[in-house]
C-alpha cells in the first residue's frame, strides 16, 4: 500500500467508523472466480448458473456458511406480482425498465426479517 492510500485509509477510519474494501482486491478475487468458472464449466449454460449462484452469495455474504453442495440454496425465479421470499429473485417492471430483487434475511429479536434489495441490472 502506497502512502498517499495509507493516509486516505486512515482517513476513512476515523470519518465514518470503518474502512471500505479495497476496490482492487475486489475486481481482482471476481476476475480469479470468473476465470476459475471458466475453466471449470465446459457447457455455458452451467457456467453461467454456477456464477450468478456464486455471485448471488457473494452478495448476501453467505459464502461461510456453505459446507457442502446440500448447502447451497436453489435461486428461484418468480414474477413481480409474487412476494419476493428468501432464495427468491423477483423481477419487476417499472417505468419501462426492469429491476431484479432479492430478499435478504436478518436475525431479529422479533423474528426473521425480509429486507428487499435490488440487484445490479447486468446479473438479470
């Protein structure tokens, strides 16, 4: 790290309370996961399935929590008129464009909670 980042780093820290990831240790872990994909998937259809399901947990921060491939949650696709539920992408229409949502599910006292997030539009 350079000492101009360093400084910004430091910066960040005592401003907003945390530190933001590295954008470039970001873009360069999804480039190693992109082309490991790749090279592991001959048929394209397989590829882009287990990417999008890669990414989709990457997203919702569940990767740790998988063990083995029983683990891994089957995404489902439904319809905007269909509540948007755990595991579920819901994709609605609005003004013309398309939006694709997913629901993500926090621990509360009160109980499980379905917060709605939307997705970025190229993983539609």
């Amino acid at each position: 790290m350079g000492f101009q980042a360093a400084i910004a780093k430091n910066n960040r820290s005592n401003n907003s309370g945390g530190i933001a990831p590295d954008p470039l240790h970001t873009v360069n872990t999804l480039s190693i996961v992109i082309h490991y994909f790749k090279a592991m998937c001959t048929c394209t259809k397989d590829r882009e399935a287990c990417l999008i399901t890669f990414i989709y947990l990457w997203l919702t921060q569940s990767l740790e929590n998988i063990k083995s491939a029983d683990d891994i949650p089957s995404l489902t696709r439904v319809t905007g008129s269909e509540p948007c539920g755990a595991h579920r992408l819901r994709i609605i229409h609005v003004d013309g464009k398309s939006w694709v949502e997913y629901a993500q599910c926090y621990s509360t006292p009160q109980g499980v909670f379905l917060a709605v997030a939307t997705c970025p539009n190229h993983i539609k």
